[in-house]
C-alpha cells in the first residue's frame, strides 16, 4: 500500500467518526448528481491538503508499520511460494532435458512415447485443476501443497527406474494428479497477504519462475550433463546422466516440501516472521482493501460514463463508510485465513461467463508457454548435437521471457489496467512467431532470435489473466474455485504434446503455424473481453443510477437492491419458466438465494480493465 493511498485512506476513517447517520450519506451523495460544486472543490482541496501535508505522528507510525509488513511478506513469504513454484515447473518440464540425454533411448522407448507421457500428464494435471483447487481450499494451502509436493518429488525421483512405458506413463498421470491445483492454490494463498493494487507485481516475480525454471532447468541440465557424460562407452552399471537430473530435482523437492509444513502459514495471525503489531495490521489492511473494493461502483458527480474505475484505485480514493466491519473479530476467522468453501463459491463460480470465456483466452494464449517448457531443447537440437550445449541455449529465451514478465506486471500495476498489458504482450508473441515461420530453416541463428522475441511475450497473458480475477472477485471461495477452474487453461499443455510432435522435427513449422493461428484468436478474445466488461459497467451504472439512496445501501451491503440479475436469479428464473414456482423455489434455496448477490455479483461493483 503506497503512502498516498495509506494517507488518504487513514485520513478519510479519521474523518467518518463512525456515526450511524454517515453511511446514508455518502451513498446518496455518491449517487446523487446534484451535489453542487462548492462540495466538490471542498472536497478536493482536503484530498490536496491530505498529499502535501506533513504526515502526523498516527499516519507516520502505521506507514512505517505498513512498509515493514509488506517487507517481510516480500522477503520471507513471496521468496518461499517462487521457490516452491520453481521446482513445481522443473519437475514438470525435467523430462524434456532428459530427453536431449538420450532418456528414451537408454531405456529402450520410442520418442514419440515421451509425447504420449506428456499428453497424459497434462490430461491429469488440468482435469483435476478445480478438485485440486477445491481440495486445496478446504483444508489450507499451508497443509496441501506441501503434501502433494513431497510426493510428487518423490516420483521424479523414481524416474531413475523407469524401464518400460507403462511405467514412465504412470509416473507422469501420478505426478499431474498431485501437481493440479498446484498454481491456483498457491496463487489464491498469494492474494490473501496483498492488496489489489500490490498483487501484480508479486504475482509476476511469482509466475516468473515458470521461466527461470526453463533457463534454470536447461542450465542445471548443461551441468550435470558436462560431468556425467552420454555414450555407448558408459558403464552399465554407472548412472547415466538423466538419472542424475531426476535424482537431484525429485530429492530437492522432497526436501523443500518438508520445509514447507514449518514455514508457510495459514493465515496472518500465526504468521511466525511477523510481530504482533504486524499480524494484526496484515489482516487490518486486506480487511480495508476488501470493504473498499465492494464500495467502489457507485457513480459520484462528475464520472464519466464511458470511463471505466480502475481496479486497484476505485474506492482507495474514499475511505471505507464505515468501520473495518470485514476485519475478524477476536476468535473469528481471519479474513486471510487459507480455509473455506461453500456451496454458494462453487455455484457461484461456475455460472460466472466470464470464467469461461477468459478460460477459453487463456488457454490459446498459453500453447506457447506449455509447449516451450517442455519442446523448447527439442526445437534447439538443430543448432547444435551436444546435449549440453543445447541446454545452454534454452537459457537466454526462457530469461528474455522472465524479464520482460516483470516488466510487463510492474507496467500493469503502475497503470492499473490488466487487459491493454495482456494486449500487448500478445503482440510481441505474435511477432516472434511470425519470424520464426517467416525465416527459412537456415537461418538458424535469427530463428533463435525470434525464439527470444516470442518467449518474451510468451508469459504475459496467463498472470495477468489471474491478477484480473484477484482484483475482481473480492470473495475468496469464489476465488479459489474460479482460479482452480481457470487452472483448465493448462490444456493448452495436451495440444503442444500433440502439436510438437517429432514427425514435425527439427524446423517444426507446421506447429509454429497453428500456434500462429490460435494466439491470433486469443488476442481477438481478449480486445473483445475488454469491450464486454466496458458495457457491462455502464449497464450496472445506468440501474444503479435509478435507485434511491437506501436501495443502494441494501445492495451494497446485503445484495439485495430491487434486481434479480445475477447468475442465480438466472438460473431461478429459468427454472420458474420451465418447471414452475415450486421447482424454482428449491432450486434458489439450493443455491442460496436469499442470501443476496455477494461480491462482485452485486451491481455496485465495477469490474477493473
């Protein structure tokens, strides 16, 4: 939380005095278009008095405290999950290094059964993205992850044995199974510590080291492979050098996962590097930025209706209404808790278009990304018939992409929009593409190149895609389930097995071609998503500007307005044209409907571009 916002923000509760009368106000204040203008200049002379002036002692002390919070989630918390995240993506991508090692050779497989292994895993891995995710939720990421992990590298590790397909095939659908939900349990457990207008940023040194892991796995893999050298003249009963790499990936693993049970907490209150003064704050802040959140979409004088509020600020501008009623009391469940699902998260979830229709993005644009973690040494093999040297050579692209990934996601916060950086992104992936199908095969060197260019804009879109749903799905159940859902976007690892397949070898342009094509779809998706949520928002603007001041209040803190939008009231009126009251009725109980539209279900909220 930058010290402007905190200022504002501090200020503006200083201010409310919490007084029962204030809440009425300022919803019919910010709805009210007849609000003259000496309250508006007034009110902007305060918010230019609170920006220069010296801070007093109060807003002092809890910058100070806010900035040692954050220090240590980015140094103790952040560093850890990249970690583990790392590793998740080496175990996953380790069998394409072996491969340049002669791994299906050595054991006596065809080539084209390491791509059926690959299928297989991606299979697994993305079916069971939400059950993951779900599972993940319900007893803690502090618990799942680190359980799945230990025992996922404890597969790697039997690598060593594998001798027939049948083995490699069952090691890889065991290792999917227990890798799924992997990302968007770690992710959701990520976004519980920051606020919106944090999260990117993080979420971008996070998802980077899917990248490093391929500079780093190819590295690793030039290593071992330069002091274990391949050959006919190995020992039989010596190590060869992929069983090496399988050794030392799945053992590291095992012991991070151990680690893991001490080191990573459920929630804030028990987090074990922070004060007390800290534990309390950290909750204190997410509490703010959630009530803040769900306060931001209702029109005030002088919006524009075709200018749509930015995620991370809507709302920071104008203090809560009230008190922090979202912070937990005294023995009630932290809001950062890592637990907790219900049934109105999942139906939620599911019934959410925009869910599906990013999925849909998400997986296009994300052929690249699975394809190359795995393919990328495959691809290189023209260059060079050194295993070592190979791997050498995966190294820069997978480093242009992490870099240019931070970049675009410190980008992304810094403007506050999510779909312009994904855009652009887009196009650079697309340019890199194009040279690589446009350059003849002897150009190998520009090829390369272009592979760099491509790699770069290659990790963009899928973070991105996250960080918009963090900021846009203020209930965390319903966050969890979407983020695991969204997981499905992995499938794109199922068509690059298919894609890149070694008939294709080694210019593989029939890939590039249709990769080619699906990330140009992808890019049409996310441009039209864009305009979609933009209409959206003025749709909910224009209804919400017809209602009075305490139709607001009940929408914006109970769901309740005179609206039966919603997925569910969706789902109830077609039931209720299709199967009559009665059915209705059941079906809306089931799905909680009386309980009201929660987050950003209700038509006070604003999506964030």
């Amino acid at each position: 939380m930058g010290p402007v916002e905190l200022r504002r923000l501090t200020a503006s509760l200083e201010r409310d005095d919490y007084d029962g009368g204030h809440d009425e106000r300022v919803y019919n204040d910010r709805r009210d278009h007849s609000l003259d203008d000496e309250a508006n200049e007034a009110e902007m002379r305060d918010y230019a008095t609170l920006e220069a002036g010296p801070l007093d002692a109060d807003a002092e002390r809890m910058e100070r405290l806010d900035r040692a919070t954050v220090r240590k989630l980015d140094t103790v918390l952040l560093p850890f999950l990249a970690l583990l995240f790392l590793f998740n993506s080496l175990d996953r991508s380790n069998i394409g290094n072996a491969e340049t090692a002669d791994f299906t050779k050595d054991v006596g497989l065809q080539p084209s059964d390491l791509n059926d292994a690959v299928a297989v895993f991606f299979a697994f891995f993305v079916t069971l993205q939400p059950v993951g995710a779900a599972l993940g939720r319900k007893y803690g990421m502090a618990v799942w992850v680190p359980s799945c992990m230990a025992l996922w590298g404890l597969c790697t590790a039997l690598h060593i044995w594998v001798r027939t397909k049948w083995q490699l095939i069952l090691l890889r659908m065991v290792i999917g199974t227990l890798e799924a939900g992997f990302y968007p349990v770690t992710v959701s457990y990520l976004s519980l510590f920051y606020t919106r207008f944090e999260f990117a940023r993080r979420l971008g040194l996070f998802y980077g080291q899917y990248a490093v892991a391929g500079a780093m796995g190819g590295l690793l893999a030039a290593g071992v492979f330069t002091h274990f050298p391949t050959g006919a003249d190995i020992p039989t009963t010596a190590w060869r050098p992929w069983q090496v790499l399988f050794a030392l990936e799945g053992g590291v693993t095992v012991v991070l996962a151990l680690v893991g049970f001490v080191w990573l907490p459920h929630n804030a209150r028990t987090a074990w590097f922070l004060t007390p003064e800290q534990r309390g704050w950290a909750e204190e802040r997410i509490a703010r930025d959630r009530q803040l959140d769900e306060s931001a979409g209702l029109p005030r004088k002088g919006d524009d209706a075709g200018e749509e509020r930015e995620e991370e600020t809507a709302g920071l501008l104008a203090g809560p209404s009230t008190p922090t009623a979202a912070a937990a009391p005294p023995g009630g469940k932290p809001v950062t808790d890592d637990r907790g699902l219900s049934r109105g998260d999942v139906f939620s979830a599911l019934l959410d278009w925009k869910l599906w229709y990013l999925l849909f993005c998400n997986i296009l644009s994300a052929v690249p990304a699975t394809a190359f973690s795995v393919f990328l040494p495959l691809v290189l093999r023209q260059l060079t018939s050194s295993p070592a040297h190979v791997n050498l050579l995966t190294a820069p692209p997978f480093l242009c992409g992490a870099g240019i990934l931070y970049a675009f996601t410190y980008w992304s916060d810094k403007v506050r929009k999510r779909i312009m950086p994904i855009l652009w992104g887009l196009g650079l992936l697309l340019v890199g593409l194009v040279g690589v199908v446009v350059f003849p095969a002897a150009w190998m060197w520009a090829r390369y190149v272009a592979l760099c260019v491509l790699l770069g804009g290659t990790f963009i879109a899928s973070p991105l895609t996250i960080a918009w749903f963090a900021g846009n799905v203020p209930e965390t159940g319903k966050r969890a389930v979407v983020l695991g859902v969204n997981g499905w976007g992995n499938l794109a690892g199922v068509f690059s097995a298919l894609l890149f397949r070694p008939k294709y070898g080694p210019t593989y342009e029939v890939p590039f071609f249709v990769t080619l094509g699906l990330v140009g779809v992808a890019f049409a998706g996310y441009a039209g998503f864009g305009v979609l949520i933009a209409r959206e928002n003025r749709e909910r603007k224009a209804v919400v500007a017809r209602w009075g001041g305490a139709e607001v209040e009940a929408e914006q803190r109970l769901g309740r307005g005179p609206s039966e939008a919603g997925p569910v009231g969706s789902v109830v009126r077609f039931v209720r044209a299709v199967a009559g009251e009665g059915w209705a009725r059941r079906v809306g109980g089931y799905l909680g409907e009386g309980e009201g539209r929660r987050g950003d279900e209700r038509l006070t909220f604003l999506y964030g571009l």
